[in-house]
C-alpha cells in the first residue's frame, strides 16, 4: 500500500471510542466499515481494512507490514501508538457523562426558582438548560456545586439572570 496520511488518520478517528487491542480490534473495524458505507466506498480497496482470508482487519501500515502480525498470531492487531493515544484522550466521558447528569438535575431542581417547568420542555430546555449549559457549562455547575452546594448554583443563575441571559 503507498504510504499516505488518510488511512492512519481515518483508524485513529475510528480509535477514539475503543482502542483496538485487547480484542475490540473488531469494534474499530465495524466503525470503520460503517463510515465506508456511508461515503459509499470500498474500505478494503482505499487501503483502510484489508481482508484476512475473509475476515476484515486493520491494515499495516508504515513498517507493520515487516511481519505479519496477524499471521503470526490471529489475535494480534497492527497497532499504531496513535490508536491508543487518541483513544485516551476522548476518555473524558468517565467524568463529562455523569457531570451532564448531574448538572441536569441541579437545574431542574432549581428551574421553578427562574420561572421555568421542566415538564414544558421546549421552553425549560432552549431558554433555561440550554443557556445555562453553554454559559456555565456541566463541569462549571458541578464544580460550583462541590464547592458551595446548590445556593452557588443558584448564585451563578442569577448572575445570567441579571445579564439577561435567563
């Protein structure tokens, strides 16, 4: 395969949900063969797969290709350190998923005290969850919260209240 930068980059991308070792290469090659049927292309022919007596793989790329990993032994995948790396760096989920969560219900816990039911969703969310999302954001909520309990919440409310934004 000639050696090019869209192959690496388009497994690395793949990578940032599970990093193909430990045997969840086959996760990264679904993602992969999905995206190709959404841009209506062959994976295996644009150098991002390659078929392992009909089995579909990561390919080696760069120097993988010196021995044949897979070969040698079927559950090795050719792993490149960007794999690994990118699938770390999107491991933010551990914490942004349950600050979201939590973040959720300290606002409609406070919702009544702006005016706003979060039984009426399309107001609750556009005017109220939504701007004190993007003005505070989950993680800024979470951490007023450990700091100071719901009372700094409420205090950051009225801030955006006082701006108009509420």
């Amino acid at each position: 395969m000639k050696r090019g930068l869209a192959p690496d980059f388009v497994i690395t991308q793949a990578s940032a949900h599970s990093a193909p070792t430990n045997g969840n290469e086959y996760k990264v090659v679904n993602w992969v063969r999905a995206a190709a049927v959404i841009a209506g292309i062959d994976p295996v022919a644009k150098g991002y797969l390659r078929d392992d007596r009909g089995r579909l793989r990561l390919p080696a790329l760069r120097g993988l290709g010196s021995v044949d990993l897979n070969g040698a032994a079927p559950t090795q995948t050719n792993l490149l350190p960007e794999y690994a790396i990118h699938n770390l760096s999107d491991a933010d989920f551990i914490y942004s998923g349950p600050v979201v969560a939590t973040a959720q219900l300290l606002l409609s816990k406070l919702a009544s005290e702006f005016g706003y039911d979060p039984a009426d969703a399309a107001r609750y969310n556009v005017r109220y969850r939504n701007v004190a999302l993007s003005r505070i954001s989950a993680e800024g909520i979470q951490e007023l919260y450990a700091q100071g309990g719901l009372p700094a919440v409420a205090a950051r409310l009225h801030e955006l209240r006082s701006l108009g934004a509420l």
